[in-house]
C-alpha cells in the first residue's frame, strides 16, 4: 500500500495548478520581507541575517522555477507523433497521459508534467525533455556543473559537503562520483570541436609544458588487507602515474638572473611589473593514455594554434630524460626548456651535499 500511496502524492504534488504556485511565491516573498525587517531579527548579528535570508532566498527561487517548468506544459504535440528509427520502418507513438518526474535544481527539488509516446516495443519518448534539455540524471545539468566544479577542487567528502552548504541538497557520493564520471566523457570531443583564436590574434610565444603526476589507487574494500607497518619508502596506496599537458600563448618577458633569484629568494621582492598571464589556457590530463599519446595531443594543439609555423614555440619539462627525448621526438623546432624550479630542488641537495663536506 505504501508505494501507491506515494506516487498518488507525487502525482498531486506535479498537478499543482500555476495560479497557486505563484500565489505560494509570493507568500514566501512576503513572509521573506517580514522576516526581514521583525523586531526579533532586528536583534540577529549581521552573518545569521544573511544566512536566514539565503535559506528563506532559496524555497522562492524554487518556487519561481517550479512555475517556469509549469508554463512550460507537459510536452504535448498532438495525439500521435512518427518516429523513424535508424533500422527499421517508421512507426506511430501514441500520446499517453503525462507522468511526473522529479528535477533536482540547485535550489531544491522541482516536479515536472511529461506527457509519454509511446508504441509496442519501442522506447518511449518524451519530447519535454527535449524542449528543456534535461539530462538523463534526475539532478539538473546546473547542479551537476557545480557538482564538477567542486569535485575538480579537492575530495568528493568536501565537494559534498560544500554542495549542501551552498544549494541545501543532501547528495550521496555515489551520486558525486557518477556524475563527474559522466562529465569527463565528452572531454576529448569538447576540444575538438573547439576553435581556436587565430595566430595573428595572439601573443608571440607558444608555449606548451608536460610533467607526470602520481595518482593514488585505492582498491575496493575486501580486495587488500592494511599492513600494520610499512618498510622504508613505502607508501600506504600504490600509485598510477597520470600524464598532465598544458598549452598556451604569452608574451615576452626578459629579466636578468639576478632579477629571476630575488623574485624566488628575497622576502620582500622588489616591485615589479604585472604579471604577464597566460593566454587561452588549456590543461588536461589522462591516467589512461601514455605519455606519448598526450605528448602528441600537445603538439596536435600547438600546430592547430600556429599552423603557418610563424610563432616561437617552447616546451618545458622537469628533469626526466625520457620525458624529454619523447618531447624532442615528436616535436621539432621547439626551445626546449628545463623547469627551474625542478632543477633548483636538485641544486639545493648538491648544495647541501657539498655545504656539509667542505664545512
């Protein structure tokens, strides 16, 4: 009994009329401005005001998206829409009556009418999921930026957590994890179909860098057991090594050695001029991938941004002689050029080293 009883409920809820929703609204506006201006708020620190009102803020923008979707209609066409599939004869999809679904939005949760077409065997279509371009997943694609953005960051713990401080919806970390799995799988066709600037609209110098970056793996619970001590240099996860490429333009800048050493050395550096940023940056990374194939996609992208082989061109890498030997390989007439800071690391154990010898 209880499942009927819920989606009678749901159902109700989607069939809201437009008229009461916007009413609704604007209650939660009125009571929003009272709550606002009431002797007990006027009592409140400034923070829990503006927090009371981001809160209070948000059930109206919901409200507000609720009746957009409502205008919106069910998805309605007509009593009967032909659909031809790739293989196969056309057929007839007859409209059905319309089912709720539920979006969740970045300020909470939203229903929605689709009216259903379907035909014997066929999958059913909902041409209100065209019309708003909702994703496959319940979340909205909104939400599910957001959701990127965060996990990009840091942990899915914190990225967790900063989407319920910051939207109010409570998401599983399986729901985080899918979600940033399914938005790196268009990643390769995006910057394919991306257009770049043209060389003339750019600076002079092309730049492109690689490096490669361990990655912990952790394997699902049961496969391996915690060892209760470690031997020297052992870490507690095994690493995968990923391989992270950047391309770039910027401009010229000339600074003396001594000019490069107090920029890294001295407290206070002199005043200098503003930093030069880097022009239409692209980054990207890949554990699946070898080194040479992102080393070839770096060049794909430096010869799609100077194809008349006008600009100067530079790669930097750290120390790693294979790393450079495939970059030396793959590309010619580039400047290939040491980190610095990769090589200071190793110039302060010589220094070190030696310091301590002859002391």
């Amino acid at each position: 009994m209880i499942a009927p009883v819920l989606s009678a409920l749901e159902e109700a809820s989607a069939n809201i009329p437009l008229n009461l929703i916007l009413s609704q609204a604007r209650k939660t506006f009125s009571d929003l401005e009272g709550w606002t201006i009431s002797e007990e708020t006027l009592k409140l620190p400034e923070h829990q005001v503006e927090a009371g009102i981001e809160q209070r803020a948000r059930e109206l923008s919901r409200l507000l998206l609720q009746a957009h979707v409502t205008q919106r209609g069910t998805g309605n066409v007509g009593p009967v829409i032909e659909v031809t599939p790739k293989e196969g004869e056309s057929r007839e999809h007859e409209a059905q009556k319309p089912r709720p679904c539920t979006i969740v939005s970045i300020f909470g949760d939203i229903k929605a009418q689709r009216t259903p077409y379907m035909a014997a065997g066929q999958e059913s279509i909902y041409p209100l999921d065209a019309q708003l371009q909702l994703p496959q997943r319940s979340f909205s694609y909104e939400l599910q930026r957001r959701v990127i953005e965060e996990v990009i960051r840091g942990p899915f713990d914190e990225a967790k957590e900063s989407i319920e401080k910051t939207t109010g919806n409570v998401l599983s970390k399986r729901s985080l994890e899918e979600i940033a799995k399914d938005g790196a799988e268009d990643f390769d066709r995006f910057y394919e179909q991306r257009q770049a600037l043209p060389p003339e609209e750019t600076s002079e110098i092309l730049v492109g860098s690689v490096d490669g970056k361990g990655i912990p793996m952790v394997k699902p619970p049961g496969e391996t057991k915690p060892k209760v001590r470690l031997k020297k240099g052992e870490k507690p996860n095994k690493k995968k090594m990923g391989t992270v490429a950047t391309v770039y333009t910027t401009q010229e800048r000339v600074r003396t050695p001594q000019e490069v050493a107090d920029s890294l050395f001295k407290k206070e550096p002199p005043k200098e001029e503003p930093r030069i940023e880097p022009e239409n940056k692209r980054v990207w990374a890949s554990i699946e991938k070898s080194k040479e194939e992102v080393i070839r996609e770096m060049a794909e992208e430096i010869e799609k941004r100077d194809p008349k082989n006008e600009k100067k061109k530079v790669v930097v890498t750290d120390g790693e002689r294979a790393l450079q030997n495939l970059v030396m390989a793959v590309l010619t007439g580039i400047l290939l050029i040491l980190d610095f800071l990769h090589v200071l690391e190793k110039l302060w154990k010589v220094a070190i080293t030696f310091g301590t010898k002859y002391a």
